[in-house]
C-alpha cells in the first residue's frame, strides 16, 4: 500500500502541491486526472524524491520514503515511467533494460517475463533506443521500470502519442500488471482511457485533490467532468 | 636526412603525441561528459603527477612505483576536492568553472612553495634505441605510447562493458532517470572526478622522462586538453581520442616541416575553423 499524506511541495515560492493526500493498494489502478499543470507530474516526481516536499509524508507498505534520496526510493519498490518516457537513447534496449536488471539483481529471469510482455523488443535489445519509434520507446520505458519488478509502477501520459493499437496494447500491460498485484497510479489526459481501466479515479486542481471517485460515477457527473477537465459528454 | 626520413619521423613523433595527448585529455572530456562541469584544474592534475613521478625518483624504489602512486594520489586528492568542493556547490557550471580556477592556483602555488620553481629532469626506466634506416629514435617514447594506448583501451572497456561504465554513461544521458534507477549520482561523480584527474596524473607521470616536471607544466597541458576536448565534441571520448590523434599528427608534420610554434598556431587555428563550420565539434554529443 502507498500512502501519501498532506503533501505540499514548492517550485521555488510557487506552491505546486498543496495538501495532497492518495492511498494505493496492491492490485489497483488509480488514475490522476485535472488540467495542464495542476500537479499530476509533480505528485508522481515527489513520490520519487525528485521534487523534495516541503511538508507531508510518503510511505510504502508502512515504510517511510520521505527524505530519502533520489536513488534509495526505486530500490523500496517504486518503478517509474516518466513522461515523454526519457529512455538512455545512446544505450541499446538491452542495456536500458539492465539498467532495472541491476537494481533488483533479478538477471535473466526478470528479463523475460517482460520481454514476453513486450515481444517487439526482444529482437532489438542490441540497438540504439534511441532509434526505436515512439511506440517502442513507450514499450522500452514501461519494460525497463518492470524491470525493477515494483510493487507499484508511477505511469506519467504513457499513452501521449502512442497510435489507438498500441494504446490498447499498453492498457492490457496495466491489466496485467494488476493480475501480478502491482499497484498503478496513472496519469492521465485522455479522459476515456482513465475510465476504462482505472479502478479509482482522483481530481487534481491547481495543486489540490478536488474529487475521488469510481470511474463509473465520474462519467455520470457531468458538472464535475466539465468543471475540472472541461470535458462535456 | 631524406624526406620520407622526415615524414616517418614526423608521424612517428606524431602518433606519440596523440596518444599522449589523448591520455591527458580524456579525463577532461569525461568529467564535462558525464558531470557537465569544465575542470579548469585539470592540467595541474597532469602536472602533479609529474612531479609526483619525480619524487619517487629520486627514493630507492625509483620511477615505476610512481605510474601507481601518482594516479592514485592524485586521484583521491580529486576525490576530496569533489567531495569537500564541487559537491557543496551542487555542481552548477558557472561556480564550479571558479572553483577549479582557484583549486588550479592553490595546486600550483603549493608545489611551487613545496618542490619550487626548477625544471627537474627524469632518467627514463628503460633505455634502448630504435634503429631505423634514418635515425634512432627513444625506445621509452614508444613504451610511453604503448602504455597510453592501453590505458585508452582499458577506459574503453570500462565505459563500455562495466556496470560503473553504464552507470557513467546513464547519468550522463539522464541524471534524473539515473536515480530513478538506484544510481548514486553523487557517487559516480565523485569516482568520474577521481579517474579522470588520475589519467591526467598517469599521462604526467609517463611524460616526465620526455619533459621535465615543472610547476606550470599543467598550463599548456590544460590548452592542449581544451583544444582537443572541442574539436572532438564535448562529451564524446571516442571524439576526443580521434581529436588527439588529428593534433598529434598535424603537431609532428608541422613541428618537423616547419616549427613547433607554427604547429602550435594550427592547432589552434584548426579548432577554431572546426568550430565555425560545426559548432559541436567533429563528433558531437554521444553516449561514449
């Protein structure tokens, strides 16, 4: 279980957070969604210790991440996806896969069970990622934080310019994750694919959580939809 | 003397001048590579192994203890100027350029007070001539390049094959995912400080029986480290090792031709054209 409590987290005097506070359990999908800067990237940067909170804790499975470093938060089995999915383009896929190899230790056996997830890569572990298309890339981002074998995975826009086959491939990716009892917490613009596969969907503005939900009583509350996301349906 | 003797004295002179070169300047080029930070103090840690190389000359183990102990002390002085300096102003490009100013001053004030202002020469370990048809040439600047060449290799091969190496190579392409992935940046930019003053400090030591330690001798060091990092493309070591050879080549058909200080005012020329015509470098950004 992730736990996040009361976070507040600043960008120089800008309070970008203010009061954030998400459970996760294993298993569940949980879908950040809310407007160009209302704090999506920010809450999933501070869960990684990228952007340290001013004030508020984080923990996993009872164990507290706030104020460790950057580097010792992935190894308590957090794994990330980033946005615009920022693989090491001059190291081949198979060295960015190592690069979650290492921090587990897991080898070979690790390996596999995600390039049976993602076959396209496995025929190209020996070549540049950065040459991979948009869609590889988003594979190797998503298989190289698997890699780590998290308890719980931090998607940010995977499916930012991802073509509507490879969106629906990803989406099997989150389901199969949640079989394995990975917790997912994805964020999120395109509003549709949030309600189909979150299980709890949660409302960020202006830095602050609005609303929390199932999915299903999001899409039947039309005022909420317009006046966070601007969405009418 | 003919003039194939000539231009085979010239390239011959001219690929020992890489190599060296390529020694000296590759730690340069790493720590800018993958720590984003222009070591101005990077030829004092050439010269500080030279005088290093020196010392141990003149003790009863004589020169070859020195090609150990020189990397290594200068690199654990680096180590601590990282830690105790750099480290504190969180790597930011402008103070660290400052920082090392005054880390160059303060090394070379102090082996100016400590070893003083003389040119002190060293007897090479090994001593035999090569004949060729035209002249004799020094076996010891053959054994200074063969030794640069497999420490250039042994780097290679670090980069390359090691999980140091990917970890060098990741935090260079992407700090913030590198930790995202359990590196330690602090420490992979402490050990890169460390190794690259250490390969400036064994190319030091290798020199000395060629040059003679001198407290300035970091200076044109430093240049020439500059020269061949831009021509090269900052952050690429392969760019880097072919910019070394380029310069050593151009240095010694020059140099023999014509005059040293010509050859001088073309390697400078040369970058500065290399650098009008392709603003990064021959060999741009890359991941080694």
């Amino acid at each position: 279980m992730l736990t996040v409590d009361g976070l507040h987290c600043y960008y120089g005097e800008a309070h970008v957070l203010k009061d954030v506070s998400l459970r996760l359990s294993p298993g569940e999908i949980l879908c950040l969604l809310g407007r160009n800067g209302a704090g999506k990237t920010t809450t999933l940067r501070a869960i990684m210790g990228l952007v340290p909170p001013r004030s508020g804790r984080i923990a996993l499975d009872g164990r507290e991440l706030t104020g460790l470093r950057p580097h010792d938060i992935p190894r308590c089995g957090i794994g990330y996806v980033p946005q615009g999915r920022r693989i090491f383009p001059f190291l081949t896929v198979g060295e960015n896969l190592k690069m979650g190899l290492l921090l587990k230790g897991s080898g070979d056996a690790g390996l596999a069970w995600v390039l049976d997830l993602f076959p396209p890569l496995r025929g190209r572990l020996g070549q540049r990622a950065g040459t991979l298309s948009g869609g590889e890339q988003q594979m190797l981002a998503t298989a190289r934080a698997l890699c780590t074998e998290p308890k719980v995975l931090l998607m940010d826009e995977p499916s930012e310019g991802l073509m509507p086959a490879l969106i629906r491939r990803l989406l099997d990716t989150i389901r199969a994750l949640k079989v394995r009892q990975v917790g997912v917490l994805l964020v999120e613009q395109k509003i549709d694919l949030a309600l189909r596969v979150a299980d709890r969907v949660v409302l960020l503005e202006n830095g602050s959580v609005r609303y929390e939900s199932t999915p299903e009583a999001l899409a039947s509350n039309p005022e909420v939809l317009l006046r966070y996301l601007g969405v009418r349906r | 003397m003919s003039f194939e003797g000539h231009l085979f004295l010239a390239l011959l002179e001219g690929t020992v001048t890489g190599f060296v070169l390529a020694l000296t300047a590759l730690g340069l080029s790493l720590v800018f590579g993958v720590m984003r930070i222009v070591n101005v103090a990077h030829g004092e840690f050439f010269m500080l192994g030279a005088v290093i190389a020196w010392y141990f000359s003149t003790l009863p183990g004589g020169f070859l203890p020195a090609l150990v102990a020189a990397p290594l002390l200068v690199g654990a002085a680096a180590f601590l100027a990282d830690r105790l300096v750099l480290r504190r102003l969180e790597y930011k490009p402008e103070s660290t350029i400052v920082a090392t100013i005054g880390l160059l001053y303060i090394i070379q004030q102090l082996v100016l007070t400590v070893y003083g202002p003389y040119a002190r020469p060293v007897a090479a370990p090994v001593y035999f001539r090569l004949d060729f048809p035209w002249f004799g040439y020094s076996g010891y600047k053959l054994v200074v390049a063969g030794v640069s060449a497999a420490l250039l290799g042994a780097t290679w091969l670090v980069m390359s094959r090691t999980t140091l190496g990917l970890y060098m190579r990741a935090t260079q392409q992407d700090r913030e995912m590198a930790q995202a992935f359990g590196v330690s940046v602090d420490r992979v930019y402490a050990l890169v400080f460390a190794l690259g003053a250490g390969l400036a400090a064994m190319a030091g030591a290798l020199v000395v029986p060629i040059q003679q330690a001198h407290y300035l001798m970091g200076l044109d060091a430093l240049l020439m480290s500059f020269i061949v990092v831009i021509l090269g493309g900052l952050g690429s070591l392969g760019g880097t090792v072919a910019a070394a050879f380029l310069i050593g080549v151009s240095d010694g058909l020059v140099s023999v031709f014509f005059s040293p200080t010509l050859a001088k005012i073309v390697a400078t020329l040369l970058v500065a054209l290399v650098l009008v015509l392709r603003t990064g470098g021959l060999f741009g950004e890359e991941g080694t």
